[in-house]
C-alpha cells in the first residue's frame, strides 16, 4: 500500500469513501500490505476494480491541483481568490502566504456558513499532501471552485517568493 499512496496521495480517501477501507482501526491496513491482500480480506473485492477506482479519483485530484505561479496570478486580479491555510498555528506564524487565512473550527463555520458557494477557494497546506482532503471536503459542502495549491507553501516558497522560509517538520 505504501506505493499505491505514495503514487495516488488520495487513495486513502478514495478507498474509504467508496469501500469503507482505511478509515479506523477495525478497517484500517499496514504501509507493507499490497493492494491485493488489502482487497482479499475486505469480502473479496476485485483488484483490477479498485485500482482503476484509485486511478480515475487521482485524475480527478489532479484536476484540483493549481501551481504556484497561476495563483499568484489570481492572486493579482480583479477577484482573487480566497486561501485556506490548513497547517498549525505554529507552521502558519512561520511562513505564510498574505491573505491567506488559517484554518479554525471559527474559520470553518464561517466559511461553511457565510461564503458564497461559487467563489474560487484554494486550500494551502505545508507540501501539498493534505490539502486534496479538505479540498474533497468543501467539494462535498456544495463548493464549486475548490483547488489546492500543488505542493502547498514549500513550492510556494522555492517558485513564487523566496522570502517565505522554508521548513521541515520532526
């Protein structure tokens, strides 16, 4: 499963959302299990079916994926869009982008409660490995214009504006 996640970051998601597989301990599954044990001992499911399960929802994540640079674009138009930080606190004081705003149980509600379906939203998170999950999350609220910064503010950093430091996590 280790490859499967490493090549589809979404795969967790996908499999759980579609078979109930990986999303507690009674149905969870260890990195060094492969695809077919995992389908073996989940009433059989055919390989073949759940991989190209896993293939078509990454085509689907790797639609939502916006680059650096055309953000920063967007960012210098007539409607920019809004950016969800969904780092930690600590993460977010370090290296931000301008504007964007951290994600908080009040963040949330706000959002979920007061902004309007159909602005263009952009989930930023430290490398980008996250942020399809909560972008498949506002997807599932009714957003119509949800993306995710590739590679979040790592990539940020190193292709827009070097100024925001860069880090690692423990």
């Amino acid at each position: 499963m280790r490859e499967v996640l490493e090549a589809c970051p979404g795969a967790q998601r996908v499999l759980f959302r579609r078979y109930h597989i990986g999303g507690c301990s009674s149905c969870g599954f260890q990195p060094t299990e492969t695809l077919a044990e995992l389908c073996r001992r989940n009433h059989g499911l055919p390989v073949e079916e759940v991989l190209a399960h896993i293939r078509a929802s990454h085509e689907e994540d790797a639609r939502l994926l916006l680059e650096p640079e055309e953000l920063a674009a967007l960012l210098q138009g007539p409607l920019p869009p809004k950016i969800l930080d969904i780092r930690s606190r600590e993460e977010w004081e370090a290296a931000r982008i301008d504007g964007a705003l951290l994600m908080s149980n009040l963040t949330l509600q706000e959002i979920l409660n007061r902004w309007p379906r159909e602005a263009l939203l952009v989930v930023c998170d430290h490398e980008g490995r996250q942020g399809l999950d909560a972008a498949a999350y506002f997807l599932g609220h009714g957003f119509q214009q949800v993306r995710c910064l590739r590679g979040g503010i790592d990539a940020w950093s190193q292709r827009v504006d070097a100024k925001i430091p860069r880090y690692r996590l423990a």
